[in-house]
C-alpha cells in the first residue's frame, strides 16, 4: 500500500478520532472534570475508534494484522502517547488556564499523531 495513501486514510480518520477526543475533553471539562481526566476519557474514546479505523483501512495489507499482538502494540504506543499528551495539556492548563488548554490541543496532538503515523505503519499494525 502506497504512503500518499496511508497518510491521506490516517489523516481523515485521525480526523474523526480527534473531533471525538478533541470533544470529549472539552466538554468534560467544561462540565467540571479536572482537564487531566477529561483528556484521559477523551484520548481512550479516540483511540478504540482510531484502532480499528486504521487497522481496517489505512494500514490493511499483505504483511498487516488486526489481531491481540497488534492490540498490545497500539496500547503500547497508545500509553505513551497518553503520559505525554497529559502531561503536556497539564502544563498548559496550570501556565495558561482552561481557554489555552483548548486551543492547544489540538497542536500537542498533531505533534504526537506524526510520532504515531510512523509507529503504527512500521511496528503497531505489522505481523
């Protein structure tokens, strides 16, 4: 499968993942939920759908797989991606405030989702 047209599936779906996760945590937090937790149940509502959105679509091919290894693989990456992502949304939050955090979201996770594109295709969704 082509890496034009890997990028351009992971772009959309990550898309539709971000708006959910994106949404989760604002609105969670909106509600009252410490930004560290919104981001948190955010991030995990994502992540399910991305898993299988990519698994399915972007990444499917000869020498991929959807199956428990690559599951223990994007948990993994998922994990890791998850410390950095709060951690850096928390430090934003305690600098800068709520309205700050918001917008710089979506910056911290399109960082992380270049780190992620490069990981699933060559490790997370791999035989």
């Amino acid at each position: 499968m082509s890496l034009t047209r890997q990028g351009r599936n992971y772009l959309i779906f990550g898309a539709i993942q971000y708006c959910v996760d994106w949404g989760m945590m604002v609105g969670l937090s909106h509600m009252g939920m410490p930004v560290e937790a919104a981001n948190l149940a955010g991030r995990v509502s994502g992540a399910l759908l991305g898993f299988w959105l990519n698994g399915r679509f972007t990444f499917n091919g000869e020498d991929s797989a959807l199956g428990r290894r690559q599951f223990g693989r994007f948990v993994a990456l998922w994990i890791g991606s998850t410390v950095l992502s709060t951690v850096a949304i928390s430090l934003v939050d305690t600098h800068a405030g709520l309205k700050w955090t918001w917008l710089a979201k979506p910056v911290i996770e399109l960082a992380l989702a270049v780190v992620g594109f490069t990981l699933s295709r060559y490790w997370v969704y791999r035989r």
